[in-house]
C-alpha cells in the first residue's frame, strides 16, 4: 500500500485523525439511534396518546417504532453506500452526519400530540425515517472509510473501531437518559426533559460534521482518460452477486447474536428467569463497556492471525454454547453478568472483523454501496427483530426455541465462514 493524498487511498497521513472522523460521527449517530430506545415510552406519552380520537394515531405508532427505523436501514445504506462510491467516503460521511443531526433535532422539536394533533405522530415518522436512512448509510461509508484508512496489517485494528464507537454511543445515550430521569423526575422527563437528549445529539452532529470536514478522502479518483463511468446504483449487486450474499452470510448469525446479547438479553433475563429489572439493566451496562475493550484485541489478533480464526471461533461457540449460554441465566445479578460477558467474549470474534472482512470483499468502486445493502438489510431482518422473536416464543409458550434459533443461525454462518477466502495479509483490491 501506498501513503495516501487527497485523491488516492493507503496508509493515511493522519491516521488518528481518520479514526477519530469515522468513530465519533459513527458515536453520535448510535447515540441518537439508541437515546430514541431509551426514551421511547416518554415519547409515546407525548406524541401517540391512549386515548386520541383517531384511528390514524396507532397506526401510524406501530409502523414508526417497529418498522420505519430498522427498514429504512437497508435504503440508507444503498443511497448513501452509492454516495460514498460515486463522490467519495468523505461526502458520504458528511451526509450521513448532517442527517442524523438533523433527524435528532426533529425528534427534539417534534409537538405534542395535544398541540398539533395528528401532524405531531407524522413529524416523529418522518424523523425516524431520517434516522433509518443515516444510520445505514453511515455504516456503509464508515466502514469502508475505516478500512481504507488502516495501514498494511492494521485494517482488523481500525475496523475494529466500528464496534467501538457504536458502544460507545450506546453507553452516552443511556448515561445522558439515566441522569436527566435521576435530575429531573419523572414529570419534568415526561413533559420536556425527554426532548434533551435528542437537542443534545443535534450539536454533537455538528461537531462530528467539523471533524469529519477535516478528514483524508481515501476513495482514489482514476487516472485522466482511464476510468470508467461512475457506477450506478444497482452495480454492486448486478456485478457481484456472489459478494452480495456473502456479505448477508456472514451477517445473518453476527447481528442475530448482537442484538440478542447488547439489547434484548436484559429483557430476555426478566421474561425467563424474573431478574430484577434494575440488576438486569446494570448487567448490560458493565458488559456493553467491557465489549468495547475487547474491539481492539480482536482486530490486532485478527492482523496477526487472520479473519477466520475469529469468525469460526464466534460461529462455532455460538452455536455450541448459545442454548447453555441462555438456559443458564438465573435471577441473580452475578449469573447474568457472567452469561453477558461470556457472549461478548464469542461475539468479539465477529465484532472486532466484520467491517474489514466486508471491505475485502468488494473492490472500491462498489466497495460501500456493495456492503451497505445486503449488509443492512440482513441486519434488519434478523438483528432488529431478535427481540420480537424472542418475545413471540415466550407468548407462545416455546422460550426455549429462542436460543436453539440463536444457535442455528450462527451455525449457518460458520459454514459460511469456513468458506471464506482469507484476506487479512492480502493487499485490498484498489
């Protein structure tokens, strides 16, 4: 790999500052995505009331919370992936952030139901929709950004980074929610102190809109008179088929198991066991901050060693030990703990490589659309409805299928894996 300029990619000048571009915009964006989560019963109190008078307003509640946020993903990241190919990561970047800033402020300002009636659930949908878009786009064009920032046999380090920052926002959003429901009370929260946090993330946006404005573009422009046209929307999935169901491959177990240990394991804890609430929002906590130390380690020994020693000890030990795993969650605080940090410790080995393995994937000119779509509608079809299905089992009377799913589908991933070209030591396709 070559140093890079402003117009040709490898190892970046600044490479700490191309970390910092990516991760702290990729912060701020979780940290908005998951603030949303966490205030969401204050929200609805507000915004889509009991008792309003009007059909619309339930149904317009159901298609925001379940389906708006995580389904618009999958378009944001081919929109916003097909940005970053044909007008540079950087762009993409700045889009995305600009986005979900304003998608925060939105939500932040969004009236009252009891102001503005039925306009006040539209403007929250259309929010959300905002949010969908940028989140999926920014994961798209942060990932490849990352990788193709990374130096020769550092790009498992700097991909690493993705997982990172996304806990990192996660844990900002719920310490920002905690202390203003511990500050101002339950009817300060419900009658403003909700909007805060979201006013919040629209300045954060801009100062990761400032960092990211100074950031190396790594997308290399081609020669005079020897590029082609630029591609097209649809070019990563008509040219490389084969790529794009990979990507849904190695995907499909990852964000099932994801989503499964950081969001839903606590509610899985008080439907199942009957763990105090309190204890089970605490585990989740220490073991969110203890994944995000583990990031690094998994992308340094994934440089060393290569992508696949990772991905099959993830693949294989989910499948091994997800059912013993789940089945031994107790009502005590120590036992969940346990069973948490025990699955990051798997979970790492998916986490800490799976930007870079996506990237090695693709060649640049279709490398973030090619990623961002397959990528994020896998994502929103088995991470964003883990704890739905969880919950159907229970309501059918069947919680113990939930981990043999769990199990399942990692076991289909690890098949995909042990497939899988290595690409850790090769130099990534320009």
């Amino acid at each position: 790999m070559t140093e890079t300029s402003t117009t040709g990619p490898g190892t970046a000048r600044r490479p700490v500052r191309q970390l910092l571009a990516a991760s702290v915009g990729n912060a701020v964006e979780w940290y908005d995505w998951y603030a949303y989560t966490f205030l969401a019963t204050y929200i609805a109190a507000r915004i889509f009331p009991e008792e309003s008078g009007s059909s619309l307003v339930p149904l317009l509640s159901t298609f925001a919370v379940f389906a708006v946020g995580f389904f618009m993903r999958p378009v944001g990241g081919l929109l916003m992936g097909a940005v970053a190919d044909r007008h540079g990561r950087r762009a993409a970047l700045t889009v995305t952030i600009l986005l979900m800033g304003g998608s925060s402020l939105l939500v932040g300002l969004t009236p009252t139901y009891a102001a503005a009636g039925v306009l006040a659930p539209v403007v929250l949908v259309v929010a959300r929709l905002l949010q969908g878009l940028s989140v999926g786009g920014e994961f798209a064009a942060s990932t490849t950004f990352l990788v193709e920032s990374a130096g020769p046999r550092r790009r498992g380090l700097f991909s690493s980074f993705q997982y990172v920052s996304t806990t990192a926002g996660q844990l900002a959003a719920s310490g920002v929610a905690a202390a203003l429901v511990a500050g101002l009370g339950e009817g300060r929260m419900e009658s403003w102190g909700w909007r805060v946090p979201f006013l919040l993330g629209a300045v954060l946006s801009l100062v990761g809109f400032w960092i990211r404005r100074g950031a190396e573009e790594t997308l290399r422009e081609p020669a005079a008179g020897t590029g082609g046209p630029r591609p097209r929307l649809l070019d990563a999935l008509r040219h490389h088929p084969r790529a794009s169901l990979l990507i849904c491959g190695i995907t499909a177990g990852g964000t099932l198991a994801y989503y499964t240990w950081t969001s839903y394991l606590p509610t899985y804890a008080e439907l199942n066991a009957g763990i105090d609430k309190a204890d089970a929002l605490l585990a989740g906590t220490l073991s969110l901050a203890f994944f995000a130390l583990l990031q690094p380690v998994g992308g340094l020994l994934s440089d060393r060693y290569g992508r696949k020693p990772p991905l099959l000890f993830f693949g294989v030990g989910f499948a091994l030990l997800a059912v013993p795993l789940l089945r031994s969650v107790g009502d005590s605080f120590g036992s969940l703990l346990l069973v948490q940090c025990a699955g990051m410790v798997l979970l790492t080995g998916f986490t800490s490589v799976s930007a870079a393995v996506n990237a090695e994937i693709f060649p640049a000119r279709v490398r973030a659309a090619g990623i961002g779509f397959p990528y994020s509608l896998t994502v929103a079809l088995f991470g964003g409805t883990a704890p739905y299905v969880g919950t159907l089992f229970k309501e059918l009377g069947r919680p113990g299928l939930f981990p043999w799913y769990v199990s399942a589908l990692c076991l289909v991933s690890a098949a995909v894996y042990l497939r899988l070209p290595e690409t850790a030591h090769e130099e990534l396709e320009r």
